[in-house]
C-alpha cells in the first residue's frame, strides 16, 4: 500500500498519480488544503505535495518519488533499462524542472507586479512556444516522448503542458493560468495526439 499526499489540480501530484496507475500499485490519498498543510507536514517535516509513504519509506518531491517507484516496484518500468535511454530520459526530466519551469513561473512573477513589462513576458512566452515546438519534434514516430510506451518523461512533462489544450473548470490557480494563456497546441498534431493519449490514461 502506498499512501499518497496530495492537493487539488496539483501539476506535481498528477505526475506521481499517473506513475502509481502506471505501475497498478495499490493507492490510500491524504488529501490536504493550502491553508492547511499539517497533515503532510507532520509525516515528511515539509509543506510540500506530492508525498508518498511506501510501506514506511517516506520520500518528497515528484522526481524522486517517480525514481524511488521505479526502483522498488519494478512492474511496469518508467525509465529505459539501456544506461543511454535511461540518462535521455533523465536529462529531459532535469532540462524540465530546471530550465522549462523558470519561464512559466516568471510570467506570473511579472504579472504580479504593478507595471508588468511586456517584453519580459513575450520573451518568455516564446521560450514556452518553442518548447511545444521541440514536443512536437520529439514525437515524430512514437507515441510518447521518450519511445512507443508510457515513462516518467510522460509524467513529468505532461501535468504542465496540457494546459495547451485548455483547464479545467474549477482550476483558479494563477500559475495554471498562465500555462493556459500562453501555450496553444495550433497546429501541433502530434503533440495533440500526445495530449489525448496521456489525458485517457488512469490516474491513482
């Protein structure tokens, strides 16, 4: 049994739900409010979701719990068993949370400002476009970003940019607006395709 720790429309929640349905491990959730954090607190000494306690072991932050699942749960894999694939998939993964996340997360710190500077937000906005771009390129012959079968670049990557094809109603979040306004899937069709494909998967 793996208790997980998670918040509504949480990005970083969905890449370890689809993981744990992935892997059709068998899944408690501890669902936890913004304003009250104590719950995931008082096991992980952190504010953050996603959490997980597996069976005792504790681990944070939605990469690493993808790595600790892939490592003791091995039905099912997320990362390639080929030392190349594998380090592929890894530094996409990492260009992801370091690089891609910097853009978005910029946009909604100028928003918030009193004079937001539009070419500070079209500069990054472009960043996002050409990003969608290399989405696009990367699934040229497969049908998930990495190969012909759901992995952790999927799951990582996918909970942020879905938002090219519209929110949800009920997502207020200002941070998911911003993925929404400024990434449009156009005429991306394999990037689409992607898209439907990864929403029709089960989540945990």
């Amino acid at each position: 049994m793996v208790r997980l720790y998670r918040a509504a429309f949480s990005t970083n929640v969905e890449r370890v739900a689809l993981a744990l349905a992935h892997k059709g491990l068998e899944v408690e959730s501890v669902w936890i409010t913004y304003d009250d954090r104590s719950r995931v607190r008082s096991v992980s000494g952190q504010d953050l979701v996603p959490v997980i306690d597996d069976d005792g072991t504790v681990v944070t932050d939605s990469t690493r719990i993808l790595e600790h699942l892939d490592a003791r749960h091995g039905q099912a894999p997320l990362y390639p068993a080929d030392a190349a694939r594998r380090t592929e998939t890894i530094l996409l993964i990492d260009w992801f949370n370091r690089v891609w996340k910097v853009w978005p997360n910029a946009i909604e710190a100028e928003l918030e400002r009193p004079q937001p500077d539009s070419g500070v937000i079209a500069e990054h906005a472009a960043a996002m476009t050409r990003a969608l771009d290399a989405f696009e390129a990367l699934l040229t012959g497969r049908d998930f970003l990495m190969g012909d079968s759901l992995g952790a670049a999927d799951c990582v990557v996918f909970p942020f940019v879905k938002y090219a094809a519209g929110r949800e109603a009920g997502d207020v979040e200002a941070f998911h607006r911003v993925l929404d306004d400024f990434q449009e899937v156009g005429e991306r069709h394999r990037l689409a395709a992607w898209l439907r494909r990864m929403h029709a998967l089960p989540r945990a």
